[in-house]
C-alpha cells in the first residue's frame, strides 16, 4: 500500500498546525473507517494526523442543562455516560446500536460524524462512483441499491450515511463545534452535511482544514422520554436498513413536542421535521402517527428495490411512537 | 465404553469420549503457525491483479513503470509466464480448473480473473505496485445473468446422472389428490473460511516444496506435478494447520503463482489472497433455481415427485450443484423425476462448498414438503413417516442403515414438538410472531482408499504417519483417539502428524469422508503393528513401523445406499412491522454412525447448523450486472451471522454405528447445514402464515412479501 507519513498531535494548535490544510493529509481518530477505506484504496493519504490523545474526550453538563461531548470521546464511554443514558437514552441506545464493542472502544465522536457511506460502489475502486470520482457516474442508480436512499438524493449519489450516532444527535439539534487555523467556528448539526445535489463528493459544510472539536446537545426535556430502534439484516455487528430516533412528550393525551431522525434513508441523518409538525398538538394516538410519517415520506423517492424503506420507515414510526406514547402516560 | 486388559495395562477406549484438540493450546497461544505466517529466508511476495472487466481480451500490461517501483523484481502475466500442461485428469477424477492455470492466454472469461502477479520484496511493495499496474482491455460484451430459463441451460452428469426419471409424472400429477408447484432459489454463497488461501513455494534441492493451506497436500502435489510437469515424487506440500476451507481449499492459482514466481526467481515466493480476491478466486456455491413438483394422495403418500434444478458455471469449467440430488435419497414416488441442469456464463468457476447438492436441494426439497404437510392436513414428521421408503427410490438398492425416523421421533420429543399448535400465525410475544418449523436432514456416507503408517518408539510411544487434513474439523484429536483404541494405549502415548504429502496417498477432507478413510487406515496399520509386537521384547531405536493400503478393503464395499440421516428444528421470531427474523433455538439429532470425540462432534453438527442460519437469513453474493463484477465483496457486504444471531444451538446423535466401517464411522463434517435453512424457512411460514422461497429471507423480503395468502 502507499507510504504515508503518521503523526501524533497533543494540542488542537498542533493538531491544525501539522494538517496545514493539506488536501492530501487527513485527521486520525479511532481509525475504524478511515484505515479500511486506506486498505481498499479508496483513501490515499500521504499523511495522518492523530488526534485520539487530544484532550478533547470529556462528556460534561452545560450551565443550561445540556450536554457537552468531545470530539475524541469514545463511542463506549459516550454511551455509558450517565447523563446521556439518562437525559437523552435514545443517544446511548444509538450509540450502542452501531458496530461492536470493540469498535465502539476505538470511536470517536468527531470521526463518527465524518465516517463514509458503506455504499458498495464506493468502496470499490474498479467501479464509477461521484463521490470517489466525481463525474465516474452512479451504478446504483441502475444496479444494487437496496439499502440506498429514498430521501434527498439525486440522480449523482444514492448513497446513504451510515451513522446510528449521528441520527440521535440530528433528532437533539446538536451543534458541532470546529477549530481551523483561522478560529472557531459552530454548525448546527442539520447544516453539517450538504445536500447531495451534483456534488455528492461534496459531504460536509467544514472549512478545509477544520478539526471537529466537540458537540453541544442543547437542553431537550422531551428527549428523557426518547428512544432508538435499528433495524437491521442481521442481529449484530450490520448497519441499518432503516433505523429511527424519537422522542415525545405528551400530556392529557395530546403530543406537546415530538422530536424524530431517521437513519439509513438519506445521505445524511434525516431530520423529520415535516412528521414533527403533524405531531405537535395532535391526539397521541396510532392515526397521528400514521399519518405523520406519510407527511415525512410524500417525498420519498424509492427505485426499485429499496421500496420496501418507505413501508418500513412508517412502520417503524408508528410502532416506536405508539410505544413511547404508552410510557409516557404509564 | 469398553476396558481391555493388554500386557498387564489398563485401557479404557478412547474412542467416544471428550476430548480437546491435541493441538489446540497451540492454537489458542499462536504457537500454530499457519501458512502465510512461516518465515523464509529471502521471501518474496506477489500479488495479484485481477482482470476489471467480465469478458474480453488483455491487450497489454504496462509493466515498464511497475517493475521501477521500490522493491519490486517481477511482473508475471500470460506473455512471459512459464507454460504449464492443464491436459490431464486429477485425484477427484476431473481435469484441473483453468482458473489455477494463470497467465496462460490473454482471454479474460469472468471480472476477477487474474492477469499478473506483482513480486516484491515485501508484501506491501508488491500491492502498491500490483494498484499501479496498469492493464488495457478489449472488453466484449458479458452475461452474467442467472435467468430462470436460459435457453444455453444444458443437463451435467457429475457423480451421478443428470437426469433420472421413473413412471408418468404429468398422469401421477393429474391423478393427485394434492399438489404442490413451486419455484425455490438460493443465491450465489461463499465459503469465506476464517484463514484466506495462502502459499509459499521454493525449491530445495531439486525439489519443489510447498507450505500451503489446503484440504488435502497429496491432491494439491498431484496437480502441481501435473501442472509443471514435474515427477511426482519431486514435489512436497504441507499444510499442517488450515483455518478452514469448506470445499475451497484445493489447487488454486495462488499455489500455481506462487510456484510459477519461485521458479522464474530462484527464491522462495509467497501468495495469499485478500479477502475481496477470494470471492472471485477461491471458488462459491452458484444460485440455484429449483422447481419443485408433488403429488400426493389424500393421505399424504407421493404419487409424483419431481426436482429439477438450474445452476451456473463458468465459460471455462464444467462444474454443476446437484441439488436435485437429494430427492433420489430421501423420498419414493410412483413417478420420480430428477433432472441437475447448468448454463455457463462469464462468471467464475464455483466449486464444492459445504454439503454441496444438498445444502441447496433440501431447502427446496424439504420445504416444499412442508407445503404438502400443510396441505394434506399433516404433521411434517407424519408426514414423512409415511413416505419413508424401503430401498433407495432410485437406485433400487438397500439402506446400509436409516434412521431418520428415530431422529425425528428423539428430536420432537426434545423439541416439543408434540404441543405445536399446527395453525399458522397464532402465536405472538410482543412485536413478534413466534413459529416452529423441521425439516429432514441427508448426506452421503463413503470411504476412499488411503495409506497409513504406525511406529513403535523405543520409549513406548507410538507415532502415526497420515496424509490426513485437519481443516479445522478435529481429524487430528479423532484420529489419535482411533489409534490409540487401536493400540489398545493411552491417547496421550500416540503422536499423530498430517498434512505432509512424503507422508503418502491419502483422501482430502473433503466429502464427509476424510476422517473415516483415514481412520480406517490408521487402524489396519495399527492392528497389524500390535499382532507384531511381542510383549516384553526391546524396540529397536529406529522404532517397528507398519503401512497400510486400505485400497483393496475399501474397493470391496458391497454397494448399497450410504447416507447419514437427520432431523432439524428450529422456532423463529419474526416481526412483520420490519421485516426482522431472528432464530430463538435450533436443535439437531443425526444419525450419523460412531461419533469419534464427542466434543468436536458437537462443533461440527452446530458450525453447520450455524451455517444454515447464515444460509437462510443473512448469505448471498450480490453480482453487480453492468460490470460482471461482485458489489460488497468483503465480510461487511456478505453477511454471515453474528453471535447475537446465533441463539440455543443444541446438537445431538442417536446410536448408528456403520456395521461396514472398522471404527462404525460414516461422517459427519456436511450434514449439520442440510435442512437447517429449510427448517428455519418452514418456522417463518408457522409465525407468520407466508411462505418464503427465496433464500436469504431478508427483511425486505418480509415487508413485500404482504399478507399470508389463503
């Protein structure tokens, strides 16, 4: 394989500093993607910059009673941080949901939200693929894409974000926090990754350069009462076909505030904003529900073999919702 | 369990008793070295690339550029490789796979075909090199569709006939009271053994010697020999730990590169595939689409039966998936007909894979009798009792023994299966949908001819010679169990070394009937050794050894129907609101004669049972139609199940000792995986009242699957 230079930051400075911005040079973090995507070639750095030891892994309550997680924070310790599992379960549950344990020890937050779509095409460089050549072409389009997107794509990319992580902190309006060489600077989490448009190779909406630094989870009462379902061809150790955050709070009967992402449907965590709108204020009842996830798939685009997600996507709506609806007045 | 008394010794019999494998704190500590990991001296390592287009020809290789990068000291390919002799018949009686003769001609018949191989001093020089080596192409239009009704499909003799056909199907069929019609498939399913294939060759004083991870040295030697022209006797293969191989373990074109290297640069060279090489490399099961045809009478018994089966091959190797092999066994009908048809395409060659014929074949044909059951009214296993037949239904001939029966009556008594509610759909734990389903389970019993020898040490140990190949299965603990009830000694007294072609003719493990051959073997050279020693006298230092040939007794096996039989069962979870189906336990009774070390026994019902997990709910190869080429070639694109899928899996065997074998062998290294799928598929039919007939039942599959029909 290719020669690449390692090196090892102790400081987010240093860390910026040894990157200087160059294309051809990417940032280490548990190495779970990056390093397979360097063995099958996909990915050729010339250099790696390690930023596992940066002191950026803590897990810590804000002032306003949200939550603060470093970018280098491991996917295991995340999970069983006791503020997350209490105040947003369905961010553990995710967590929790993805990889394996000893994948989950490597982790990290930052790297979790930059990982690549497993998209087969992707992965192999003796097909086209726009995201690894733009302009090569789309085989999905026309060829295996059962687990490819029915939301948001495009003719360029079918390719969906394989995050379970990543659809828990979409459905908690997350903030991701950056540093580059010229200062810091925030996105929220739905301005993170662009729209696929004819630019799939285009992913995120970071400056060049710039090094996750950590994640803000404003403060969500309703996400003490959320949940996260997977689902997926196998038990264990699989990416999602299709996979749901939720979280709802409701009273006297009535939905006051509903917040749902789902997973494996679009190239990016997808916020169901259209679902929540039909949510907030209505019955907490299965018609509700049915009836907000046909509002959130109106816009499904499915191709022919990957239909089945948008069945699967009401279905889990309904079923995940009926069942935190049902604690939520137990 | 018997205790003899010899020479004023105590021995209790070994064989039937537990024991851990002799090698296994070797294994567990890394002190086992495998293939690819045994240093040499001045090694080099090639690499492969491998054609990217499914069809055509290589119009150049630019190997100018390639040969300047660090490290690298060679480029073979078809224009400068050495020539090799494919014109002959192997030990299995067939001619040698093209695909192992590399670089040969330019034509490329299937994407993944190797084109060069990239030698380098070290094996990351060679794979940056192998990346940058650029082949040019004259690409020809491919086919790599698997269509039902291939007008090219064509019916392929292998061990059996093709076609075997007895009484009026289409009168028995429209004289039925009850029919069942209906199309099954299974898809493209690789073995994937944990250790990728991997060789090193080098040539040691006139002799080629090669360190390899095969099923069988002797098989892998003998092709080598024929392949390079070579006396037989100036070529040694060893291969003394293998982390599995399951059928694709045997001459393939890492060992034919390997050795081609070693001879062009006079130092030792090694190849090993990855992971993504093995999928086009190493070998598969095909699909298959099989139709499925009964007719019964009102009280269940078959008046037609009738399987034919379609399966793929390559543009440059005949090789077929009997899968209507197993009705020919396992049920009688007054018109039986049974056709194994092949279409070749520009895909690679498949080859033998774990129960090859009836892994595939019992899920058609077992679940098409579940279909049956259902409509006759019938218990599965009543049933079956009522179609048990009396002499092979196609060959005439007796039963050397068939218990299947007396698995299904032990396996329903432990399942219980005696309380099943036989309606469809009724049973539910929250979100899921709980059901039970059985099928029956078969495969061949045989023995081939092997050689054997035994010495007695000066110190009172004893050491076995056998070409034997412990692929992961146990042999070597087995056949050290088998020699020292032999030697009527302790097992700890018996040394047992395999896997080295010096050692002489031996079978491959392979068929089920590695270690019954090789134990039968071991046996008569160890029964002949005792006759000839005289209790009391010194051992000469250089020990008393004794060869076997077991040739003539093996030859005299009067003919008969030899299978093991078995009864699977399996309760599955399955939530209609995803799709999901999750195995909650399985539990298998074979009847699959003297079970040698009960430990590894278990090992082997359960990996296979495992397996039919695997096959039911998560295997298949996805071939990517516009290239030819497979999408998600790696273990994150080919699912097999995890530990989290694998629930209560129990194994058990009922007394069936073979009266024909010296140890009461038949094997048992296949028949875990038959039926297990069809088992499972038949489960999800009881949990949700819809038949699934496509192979794996994917949770996409589920959702479109609907509503249970009427």
């Amino acid at each position: 394989m290719k020669e690449f230079d390692y090196r090892r930051a102790l400081d987010v400075s240093g860390a910026l500093a040894l990157l200087d911005a160059d294309p051809d040079a990417r940032f280490l973090g548990g190495g779970t993607n990056l390093v397979d995507l360097m063995k099958a070639g996909v990915e050729r750095p010339a250099r790696l910059v390690d930023v596992r030891e940066l002191p950026l892994a803590g897990v810590e309550s804000t002032a306003d009673g949200g939550l603060r997680i470093g970018a280098t924070a491991t996917n295991s310790d995340l999970a069983a941080h006791p503020d997350v599992r209490r105040r947003y379960p369905a961010l553990a549950q995710a967590v929790l949901a993805g990889a394996s344990g000893q994948l989950r020890n490597m982790a990290t937050v930052g790297g979790n939200l930059l990982q690549r779509t497993r998209c087969g095409y992707f992965a192999d460089v003796t097909k086209p693929c726009n995201k690894r050549v733009p302009g090569s072409g789309c085989p999905a389009v026309g060829g295996e894409h059962r687990n490819h997107a029915v939301l948001g794509a495009s003719e360029h990319c079918v390719a969906v974000h394989p995050s379970d992580m990543g659809v828990a902190l979409t459905a908690f309006d997350a903030v991701v926090s950056y540093e580059t060489a010229d200062g810091p600077g925030e996105l929220p989490i739905a301005d993170l990754y662009l729209p696929v448009g004819d630019t799939p190779h285009r992913e995120t909406a970071l400056p060049p350069g710039a090094l996750i630094t950590g994640v803000t989870l404003p403060p969500a009462p309703t996400a003490a009462n959320s949940r996260y379902r997977k689902v997926r061809e196998r038990a264990s150790y699989a990416f999602a076909i299709g996979s749901i955050a939720a979280a709802l709070d409701v009273r006297d009967g009535v939905v006051r505030d509903a917040r749902l992402a789902f997973g494996a449907v679009a190239s990016r965590p997808w916020r169901a904003r259209a679902a929540e709108r039909v949510l907030t204020g209505a019955p907490a009842d299965a018609g509700t529900f049915a009836a907000a996830a046909d509002a959130e798939l109106a816009a499904a685009k499915p191709l022919p073999h990957n239909g089945y997600k948008v069945t699967l996507m009401r279905n889990l709506v309904v079923a995940v919702l009926t069942e935190l609806a049902e604690e939520a007045t137990r | 369990m018997t205790t003899t008394t010899t020479g004023g010794a105590t021995f209790k019999g070994a064989v039937g008793s537990a024991h851990t494998r002799v090698e296994g704190r070797d294994k567990v500590t890394g002190a086992a070295r495998y293939a690819g990991e045994i240093p040499f001296a001045r090694l080099a390592h090639g690499w492969f690339v491998l054609s990217t287009v499914a069809r055509g020809r290589v119009r150049s290789v630019e190997d100018g550029p390639v040969l300047g990068m660090p490290g690298v000291v060679a480029v073979l390919h078809h224009a400068n490789a050495p020539r090799v002799d494919t014109d002959y018949v192997g030990l299995l009686g067939t001619a040698p796979d093209p695909t192992a003769a590399v670089f040969q001609h330019d034509r490329v018949p299937h994407a993944g075909w190797p084109v060069a191989l990239v030698v380098a001093d070290t094996s990351e020089q060679a794979r940056e090199a192998a990346e940058a080596l650029v082949v040019h192409y004259e690409q020809e239009p491919h086919d790599v569709t698997f269509a039902a009704e291939h007008p090219d499909a064509y019916p392929l003799d292998s061990h059996g006939p093709a076609v075997a056909e007895k009484g009026d199907l289409e009168s028995e069929l429209a004289a039925s009271a009850v029919v069942v019609d209906a199309e099954y498939t299974t898809p493209e399913e690789h073995h994937n053994p944990m250790e990728p294939h991997a060789a090193t060759a080098r040539w040691d004083g006139g002799r080629l010697e090669v360190v390899d991870s095969n099923q069988g040295t002797m098989w892998v030697a003998g092709e080598l020999a024929n392949l390079f022209s070579l006396d037989p006797a100036s070529v040694r293969v060893r291969s003394e730990h293998v982390g599995g191989g399951f059928g694709s373990k045997g001459v393939r074109a890492h060992q034919v590169a390997a050795v081609m290297a070693a001879t062009v640069l006079r130092r030792p060279v090694r190849v090993v595939m990855t992971r993504r090489q093995m999928f086009s490399l190493a070998g598969y099961r095909s699909p298959t689409r099989q139709r499925l045809r009964l007719g019964a009478d009102a009280g269940g018994r078959l008046r037609a039966l009738e399987h034919r089966s379609l399966s793929l091959t390559s543009t440059v190797h005949e090789f077929i998936e009997t899968a209507a092999g197993p009705a020919r066994t396992m049920y009688d009908a007054d018109a039986h007909h049974t056709a194994n048809r092949v279409v070749r395409l520009d895909v690679p060659t498949p080859t033998w894979m774990r129960a090859p014929g009836e892994a595939p074949g019992s899920f058609a044909l077992e679940s098409a009798f579940d279909e049956l059951a259902e409509r006759c009214g019938l218990d599965p296993i009543e049933l079956r009792a009522r179609n048990e037949p009396a002499l092979g239904p196609v060959s005439g001939l007796p039963f050397s023994g068939r218990n299947l029966l007396a698995c299904f009556r032990e396996g329903a008594r432990r399942f219980g299966w005696a309380d099943r509610d036989p309606r469809p759909g009724v049973r539910r734990d929250g979100r899921w949908l709980l059901g039970t389903g059985t099928a029956a389970a078969s495969f061949p019993a045989g023995a081939a001819p092997s050689t054997a020898a035994v010495t007695a040490e000066a110190d009172g140990t004893f050491t076995v010679r056998i070409n034997a190949a412990d692929i992961g299965t146990g042999a070597r603990t087995a056949l050290t169990l088998v020699a020292a009830d032999a030697l009527e000694t302790a097992p700890e007294r018996v040394r047992v070394r395999i896997g080295d072609s010096d050692f002489g003719p031996a079978f491959i493990a392979g068929g089920s009937m590695g270690t019954r051959s090789w134990a039968w073997a071991v046996t008569a050279a160890a029964e002949e050794l005792l006759e000839r020693l005289t209790p009391g006298a010194a051992i000469p230092p250089e020990g008393i050894t004794v060869r076997s040939d077991t040739t003539e007794a093996v030859g005299a096996l009067a003919r008969k129907e030899r299978h093991s039989f078995g009864a699977q069962f399996a309760e599955v979870a399955v939530d209609p609101a995803t799709g999901e189906v999750r195995v909650r336990r399985m539990l298998g009774i074979f009847a699959a004669g003297r079970i040698v070390n009960p430990l590894t026994a278990r090992g082997q019902f359960v990996g296979g049972m495992t397996w039919g997990i695997s096959m039911a709910l998560h295997e298949e190869a996805v071939r990517d139609h516009a290239t030819g080429g497979h999408y998600g070639a790696d273990l994150a694109g080919y699912h097999v199940a995890a530990h989290a899928d694998v629930p209560s899996v129990e194994a058990d065997w009922i007394e069936d000792p073979d009266p024909d074998d010296p140890v009461g062998i038949k094997g048992i290294g296949e028949i875990g995986i038959v039926g297990a799928a069809a088992a499972i598929a038949n489960a999800v039919w009881h949990a949700t009242g819809v038949r699934h007939r496509h192979l794996p039942i994917r949770p996409d599959r589920v959702l479109t699957a609907g509503a249970p029909s009427a």
